[in-house]
C-alpha cells in the first residue's frame, strides 16, 4: 500500500471528514486485499467492509476507468437525470429535424420529451427547464440565431447539382473557358437595399427593461439593384430599379446625376421596383453584351438563378438570337451555387449600413427634429462608392466566391472533390452519383452526345430545357394548390 494513501487516511481521521480515493488508489487497495483479507485492510485503513466488497467487485470496472486523469467515480454514477433513457432519442430526433431545416426552440424539445415519457406531466415546467439546460451541456448543443432563411432543397437536388456541374463543363469547353480566362464567367443577382437599414441590436445599460431603436420615414422603401461580377474579379455597372412609372419624372431626374451621364451606374424606374422583363433584357444589352463587345471582346458564360425575369419567354428568345450562353442554378442552391450570395451580397449590404449609421450621427439635429430622411441620391453615391472599391469589396472576396462556387475549379477535376454538399442534403441519403438502375442507357448516350454536338443552339437548349419545365411543373402545382 503506497504511504500516501495510509497517511492521508490518517489525517481524515483525526478531523473526521470523508476521504476521496482516486481510482488508482482504489485498485491498489483491492490488490491488497487479494492478497491478505478485508478485515485486516479494514483495520489497516480504517475503511468500510462495505466499500472494500464493492471495491473488490467492481475491479473491472475500476481497471477500464483508471486511464482517466484524477477520476474518482465510476461512470454513469449518481442520481440519473429525468428522462435519461429517452436522451439518445431526443438527440437523433433534434438532428434529424435540423437536417431538414425545421428550427427547434426549447419548448418543442420539452414537449417532445413529454410526448416520449408522459409522466414528467407531474414535473412543472422550472424542474424542465432546468434539465434542459443540463441536457444542452452534455450534448454540446446551444442555441443559435439563423443566419439563412430559405426553401427547403428537394430531394433531387444531388442529381440537379450534378447535372449542373456538367452543363458547366460543357459550356466551358465549348467557349475554351480555361483557368486563365475566368473573366469569361459572369454571375448577376438582383439584390434589395433599403433606404434606411437601423441595427437590429444596440449596446445600452443593464437593466434596462426596454430596447428602443427608431426607424424613420423611410424605413420600407427599397430600391433593387442589379450586380454583376466576372470570376477574375472584375465588377460590372450596377443598375438601380426605383419605385416609379418607366420613362416619367423620377427616372428622367436620376439619370441627369453625374454618375449616370459617366455610364459607372443605370438607372431604371418600375411599379413595384422589381426586376421586369424589360428590365433585364436592358441589363443584357447595355451592361452585359457591352463587357462581351468592349472589354473582354469574347463570348462569355452567364450564370444566374431562376427568377421570374430571367426565365421569361422574351428574355430566352432575346438571349437566343443574339447568341448569348447562359445556365440556370438548380432551384434552392442559390446560397451553395451562386458567387454573389456566397460571398459578396453579405459585404455589400455591411459597408452600406455602416454608412448610413454614420450619416444617422451626423444628422442627430433632423432626427430631433422628427425629419430625418436619406435622400436617393445620397444612397446611390454609397453603393456607387461601395461597389467600385477595392477596399470595402476586395477583388480577392470575388475570387474565393467563384472558387468556392465551383465555377473556376480546375477542366482536369483534380480540385472537384472540395465542394461539400449542403448538410440537409444528407438525410436524403443521395450523396453519391446517380447510378444505374438499368434504363439509364438512353440518359448516359444522351450525355455523351453533348461533347460531340458543334451547333451551339442546340446545346444552348439542351442546357435549359429542364430548368424550364421543371419550373412550369411547380407554378402547375402552385395553381392547383391555390385553386
């Protein structure tokens, strides 16, 4: 028997407290006994008879614990916590339920659990609270804000999501869009920006009983910009969409601004200022065939999602004859897929509530006065300044984005294995390539068609087809649902 263990037996005893023994020293003890006898270690130490017995029968367990560090119980000792034969369940049923992107408050998992074991109805709702909060910690599990709200992705996302990396494969050796010709792939997104954009939180004094932050006169009022971005980095002319009737007062008055007489911005007016169809035929013409023509005077690759803009019939007729490739993003993978989501709308939409507080500090006369107001031109100078530095939208956040988009991974597919596919979409349990089932001979000699068509409408509509019908099947079913 170690001395220390007998010395410090000794102390305890004069001041009559109870000794905690350490698993190691435990074991030591039961070896002692299987040497001599519990009546003579009893003596000895001074332990009870009791304790050595179960000492002496728990020897596994005490073996299979010992490489724990200053462990002095066994296991699962204790009082057990309410509800512990149901913890593993409420586990798999808060993972499952965030996989699909169901959101989860403390509320919904207390009344599951009662669901699982009816007779904590007896316990009230403090004595469940507070499990939970023991719960939380020994599952690692917190409460978080969300930081995206959006469509739930459908069960055949993988197989849209592969079937769009190939269309991208496609269309880039069609157009001998290599590494170093990136500027080629352009991706637009139409983004909202309100006139006025408070902060959500504040920084006040505890106690406070109330969080006040002021919204002003113009608080609902929006404009809509279009943004555009090649995957070298570069940044096309932005378009404004106001609120207004198309060709009338207000638009005549923006684009006397100087900014709009220099071509850096456009400036569109529309009822609800929404993104029309003309609109984005205007976009195409005067933003997006002027880079094509102009700047990089080649043939360029346009990605964007499936707006109702962007799908109609007029801007596909439009796009098609005057020769324009273009592919749509899998419905719902906007913020998997699409560069401007990914990594710049975020950004974009920072720098400008950053100037618009500091403009609400500068200003604290008007809002004492009760007229504090933004003017449009005042807003179009900050997304103006925003948009086209360098500082607040670096080329190199446009880059990542791409990359991280899969749109600048390498033609070989050596980098291909680096995109991850979204959580949720692991409870379809469809992480793996479509395989054959046997009726998939027609798909695959379709497929290997494509490498071997030259003419560059009918790829350009074999590209498109399924993103289109898939759509109208929806807005079909959207209808009967309505009816």
């Amino acid at each position: 028997m170690d001395k220390s263990i007998k010395d410090s037996n000794q102390n305890k005893k004069a001041v009559a407290k109870h000794y905690k023994y350490t698993i190691e020293q435990k074991i030591k003890i039961v070896n002692e006994i299987e040497k001599s006898s519990i009546n003579a270690i009893n003596k000895k130490y001074g332990i009870d008879k009791k304790c050595l017995r179960d000492w002496r029968d728990n020897k596994d367990k005490l073996l299979a614990t010992s490489n724990k560090r200053n462990k002095y119980r066994l296991g699962h000792s204790g009082v057990k916590p309410i509800a512990y034969e149901f913890e593993e369940t409420i586990l798999n049923w808060i993972n499952h339920s965030r996989l699909l992107g169901i959101g989860i408050t403390i509320k919904s998992v207390i009344a599951y659990t009662i669901t699982l074991c009816p007779s904590l109805k007896e316990k009230s709702y403090l004595q469940l609270y507070k499990w939970f909060q023991r719960f939380k910690k020994r599952n690692n599990i917190s409460i978080r804000r969300a930081t995206h709200l959006g469509q739930k992705l459908k069960q055949t996302a993988v197989e849209e999501i592969y079937r769009y990396f190939h269309y991208i494969i496609v269309n880039r050796r069609l157009l001998n869009i290599y590494e170093q010709d990136v500027k080629l792939i352009i991706n637009c997104d139409e983004t909202p920006v309100f006139l006025e954009s408070p902060e959500n939180t504040t920084i006040s004094f505890k106690g406070a009983k109330e969080i006040n932050i002021n919204t002003y006169a113009n608080d609902k009022k929006r404009v809509s910009v279009i943004l555009a971005i090649a995957c070298n980095g570069y940044k096309l002319t932005p378009l404004f969409i106001f609120k207004g009737k198309p060709g009338k007062k207000l638009e005549t008055k923006l684009n006397k601004i100087e900014l709009c007489k220099k071509k850096k911005i456009f400036i569109k007016c529309q009822p609800n200022s929404w993104c029309d169809k003309e609109i984005f035929i205007f976009w195409v013409k005067n933003i997006f065939q002027y880079y094509e023509k102009f700047v990089v005077k080649k043939i360029c690759l346009l990605i964007m999602d499936l707006a109702p803009s962007h799908k109609d019939v007029a801007v596909l007729d439009y796009m098609k004859s005057n020769d324009i490739h273009y592919i749509f993003l899998p419905p719902g993978t906007t913020r998997y897929l699409q560069p401007l989501d990914v990594g710049v709308n975020k950004l974009f939409k920072e720098k400008l509530k950053e100037k618009y507080l500091i403009y609400q500090l500068q200003n604290k006369q008007a809002i004492i006065k009760n007229n504090f107001k933004v003017p449009k031109e005042m807003v179009i100078n900050w997304i103006n300044d925003i948009w086209y530095s360098n500082y607040d939208i670096p080329q190199t956040a446009i880059t990542n984005a791409c990359y991280k988009c899969t749109l600048t991974y390498s033609m070989d597919g050596s980098n291909d294995e680096e995109f991850k596919f979204p959580d949720e979409l692991q409870s379809y349990d469809l992480l793996a390539e479509p395989h054959d089932n046997g009726n998939n001979s027609d798909e695959e000699s379709s497929d290997d068609k494509d490498d071997n068509i030259n003419n560059t409408d009918e790829i350009f509509e074999k590209i498109n087809n399924d993103y289109i019908n898939m759509n109208k099947e929806d807005s079909e079913e959207d209808e009967k649902e309505i009816e």
